[in-house]
C-alpha cells in the first residue's frame, strides 16, 4: 500500500479540506495507519509536489491539493465562473474584523469613518468568512463579529497568526494584490 498515492487520491477528489483525524477514517483499523503515519506521508506528499503544478496546503480545517498561485491566470480561463470582485468597503471591513476580532460594527465605523453598509457585512456572514462571536456587554448589545475557519481556508493561512502585520501591510502595494478589486 503507497499511503501517499492513497493520500493523494483522498485529496484530489475532497471537495474540501481534510483534518489529520477525518483522514486517519478514511483507513480500517486492520489496515493499522497511524496518525504519525499519515502526517509523515502527507510530508513526502508535499516534497513530492515542489516540482508539480499544485501543490500539498494545510490550512486552519485541514490539508487539501491546489493548482499553485502562478498558474491561476490559465487554470481561471477555463472556468466559466467569474473572479469575485471585491469593493474597497468590503476588503477594509474584513480587514478590520481580522485584525482587530472581535469587532462591532460601530468599531468599524469609528475606524473607517463611515457607516458600514448592511450587504457588506451580510455578504461576510453569507460566505461563511465572518461570523458572530457574542454580544458586547453595553447597551444595545451589538454583535461582535471575528473571523471563521472558512476565512482561514480561502486565504490559505492555518491561523491568525499568519496575517501580514500591520507594519508590512503599510508597505503593500493594493494593485499587486491577487484579489480582484471593485473601483468603489
């Protein structure tokens, strides 16, 4: 049995990230595949892909395979769904909920200077990239608003700790972001 051709398989056909624990159910017990098992042939598996088109990814839900970054510009000419386009409003509200979770959204306000409209944060909750943590303990209660593990998945980060800091973010040049930006 090649445990990282098995891995490989799982991978490529999960729709999905997957977590050490879910792959380890993918194997019955007389086939005896430890955990430390799989995470040494999920390791060969990501040596063996430095020379592919894809490449072995652990995000915060788990490991899944991915065309690399470099080649997104020909793999996206085949898919007949649209890039999302992203307004400066949304990328700066999540901005603000990653970096300073939880959140309100008078916090955001307060820091953006503007009202945050309602499809913005909406939007957020619907793609399963933000979600509401409790209730500020003030009055009206607002919701405090922080970041999923869906968000840590599509940025390909395993934790928070991953984010850029705020120091080399100043030094970031916005159109050479691979995001598709909105003109708003």
């Amino acid at each position: 049995m090649n445990l990282e051709l098995i891995l490989q398989a799982i991978l490529l056909t999960a729709d999905k990230p997957l977590s050490l624990e879910q792959l380890e159910s993918y194997f019955l017990p007389e086939e005896r595949v430890s955990r430390s098992a799989i995470r040494a042939a999920l390791h060969t598996l990501q040596a063996a892909c430095a020379a592919q088109s894809f490449e072995l990814q652990e995000t915060a839900s788990g490991f899944r395979l991915q065309t690399r970054a470099t080649f997104q510009t020909w793999v996206q000419r085949h898919s007949e769904e649209k890039p999302a386009k992203y307004s400066r409003a949304f990328l700066e509200t999540l901005a603000l909920i990653a970096w300073r979770q939880p959140i309100t959204r008078a916090e955001i306000e307060a820091v953006r200077g503007v009202a945050v409209n309602a499809n913005v944060i909406k939007t957020l909750l619907e793609r399963e990239w933000v979600k509401v943590l409790g209730h500020k303990d003030v009055p009206g209660r607002p919701e405090m608003l922080g970041t999923t593990r869906q968000f840590l998945d599509y940025f390909n980060l395993k934790s928070l700790d991953e984010l850029p800091s705020l120091l080399e973010m100043k030094g970031l040049d916005i159109d050479q972001l691979p995001l598709a930006l909105d003109s708003k």
